[in-house]
C-alpha cells in the first residue's frame, strides 16, 4: 500500500493501522532551529483525543506522544529541531479487536472495507485499519510541528453545522471554540444545548450524522503557491479530502459563488496608508489565482455520517452473499466533531509546504 506520504519541502508520511500497537508519522523538511516543546504536540493531540464525552467515541485513548528523532534538548522543555526527520510514536492501548469480528468477512455500506478489500485482496476488519479515523492522530501530530515553520501564522477551526442544526454567524466567538464546556468545537455559544439534544438522539436511535468545519489560516503571507499545478487552494483542498470521511471542500465563498453576481463575489480593493492593499471582502478566502493575497486563509470541508452504525442495513460479504449488518463496538455519533484540529493540521501543513517551496524558489517572502 503506498502513498502515505504528503506534501513536498514538508513531508509527512504516516504509518500504523487503528487496532496495532502503535501508529506515528515521520516528519522530513523541518527546517533546523527551530524551537518547540512536547507540549505543544500533545497540546493538539488532545484537543483530537476520544473519550472526552459522550458525544464522540468512548475508546479510551491517552494519545502520549514520543518523540524518537529530529531534535536536540536544550534549557527546561524546549526542543530544538535539526534538519533531519522528526519521528513521532502514539501507542495504541485501548483496541477492543473483538467488537469487529462479526463484519470479519461483511461490507459496510458507506465504508470503505469493500474498495480495500477488492483493491488489496485483503482488509483489516480490526476497525478499518489505515482506513480508521485513528489514523488522523499523526497528521495533528505533524500539524503542531508546521505551524512552528510560518512565522505569525494562527490556524483555527470550528464546526459550523451539524446535520440539520447550524451555528448563528452573529454569535460567532473564537475563545469559545476551546472552552471546557463546548464539547463540539462551535463558536456560537447557544448552539451547545441545541447540538447536544440533536445528537443525544442520533446516538440514542443507534445513527450518526455529518458536520461542516471552517478553518481560518491567519498570518499567511501573500505569494504563496505557485500557477497552474502547484496553486495553494488545490493543495489545500487535496490535504482536507484526503482525511477520511471527508466528502467535499470549499475555499473562501465556495460554492455560494455560483449564485451571486460578479459586482457581489469581487474583492474590492484599495490603497491603505502604509503602502499596502486592503480588501474590502474576503469571498476568494485569502486566494486568487491560487496564491494567497494576504488576507485570511478560509476552507471549509463537509464530514459525511459515521459508517459504523447500531442500525441495521443491507449488504453483501466477500462470499456474495446478501447480509443485514449493524456494526457493534464504539464508534462517534459525529466524527465531524473531532475533525477540527485535524482539518487545522492539514492546513498547517499545506501552507508550512509552501511557505518552504516560495522561499525556496524565490528567496524571498509576500508582504
């Protein structure tokens, strides 16, 4: 199985299966010198963490991060990358194999166990293996690492809809999106108790339901990325589809943009008094022509419904036989809930990729 690697100057390749002993990721391009801490790693790492409430997974994850490579210690906690690839171990220790083993040899509707098993020949039933969202810890591993890389750069995330329920914009507040009391990732406040009943009956009934995540990328400098193949947006929108159960992506207005007029979509520009552009809008979300402005970096990517579910539905098995198949074990009701630091990650990573690739090309840095 290949492709496990992404990216080009900063290249992530990750590796594991979710019901392994261990799984990790392998950082190369991290520029030497530059300082981090463990902390700052499993920081994100348990923002991604199961077992946090009772609206994601209640697998029991501690998610501890090992670094094996790629630094030296200096004074206290601080780490000090050398150029050389950064190594990172999370263990596995709460696998539970044997909730799987009545879909040994039966298909998920919605999963991916029929496209690997015809692809391969094989499949690992054990929770979907590299297909699991488990995989995703190492890509937010690596993502604490690529925002080291772009001096002043803040990635952020929130969920803004959750099936039928979406968050009132007006309300929106950054600082709440990692309160104790938000178990979702929302920026709006009064939309807890309402996600909370929406889901408590999803989870209730034996279902799940999809979510949309925004993330905003400030402190992109403008330049980055490079026409036609190389356009900042298409590798963004490549990192964000390839986290599983992703289904689709947008950048800036998306998708709205075919429904307004050109006087509406374009973003006005005037001359600011030190010597640089301001936009009057951001529908292109911090893009055109597939090199950052300046402006916020926006995407937003739609999460499907969780495959393995209590309810009962139509399949067939490797053997051509018709089967009724519900998925035992521990599963989220919403995965999109947990998918926003790993959105945040991808992010990261894309634009820390082209941060290195414009510098490296042109020696220099946008305004």
């Amino acid at each position: 199985m290949s492709h496990n690697t992404f990216g080009h100057l900063f290249r992530v390749t990750t590796w594991g299966e979710s019901h392994g002993p261990a799984l990790g990721c392998v950082v190369d391009g991290m520029p030497p010198g530059i300082r981090f801490t463990r902390g700052d790693i499993q920081a994100e790492l348990d923002r991604r963490r199961p077992g946090q409430s009772r609206f994601v997974t209640q697998r029991r994850e501690p998610d501890e991060v090992k670094l094996l490579s790629g630094f030296l210690e200096e004074e206290g906690e601080t780490l000090v990358s050398t150029g050389t690839p950064i190594s990172m171990l999370i263990e596995n220790v709460d696998q539970r194999s044997k909730d799987y083993g009545d879909i040994a040899r039966q298909y998920r509707p919605g999963h991916a166990d029929y496209t690997y098993d015809v692809k391969y020949g094989l499949r690992d039933y054990r929770g979907g293996g590299r297909s699991s969202a488990r995989e995703t810890a190492s890509r937010v591993a690596a993502g604490a690492l690529a925002r080291k890389v772009v001096p002043g750069l803040k990635v952020r995330g929130a969920l803004v809809s959750m099936g039928q329920k979406s968050i009132d914009r007006s309300r929106w507040d950054w600082d709440f999106v990692g309160h104790p009391d938000n178990p979702f990732f929302t920026p709006d406040p009064q939309s807890v108790p309402i996600f909370a009943e929406y889901l408590d009956a999803i989870r209730k009934a034996g279902s799940s339901v999809g979510a949309v995540i925004e993330i905003v990328a400030e402190g992109v400098p403008a330049g980055l990325g490079a026409p036609i193949y190389g356009k900042l947006d298409q590798d963004i929108a490549a990192s964000l589809m390839s986290i599983n159960a992703v289904k689709g992506v947008e950048i800036g207005n998306g998708f709205e943009a075919a429904h307004i007029t050109g006087e509406q979509n374009a973003d006005e520009m005037r001359m600011g008094n030190d010597g640089k552009p301001i936009f009057l809008s951001n529908n292109a979300g911090g893009i055109l022509g597939g090199i950052s402005t300046g402006q916020p970096v926006v995407a937003r990517f739609a999460v499907k419904p969780t495959s393995s579910i209590l309810t009962p539905r139509q399949s067939i098995d490797r053997d051509g036989n018709n089967v009724e198949i519900k998925t035992k074990g521990r599963h989220d009701p919403c995965v999109g809930i947990r998918a926003v630091p790993i959105g945040e990650a991808m992010v990261a990573c894309a634009i820390a990729d082209h941060y290195l690739r414009h510098r490296g090309q042109t020696g220099r840095i946008g305004q």
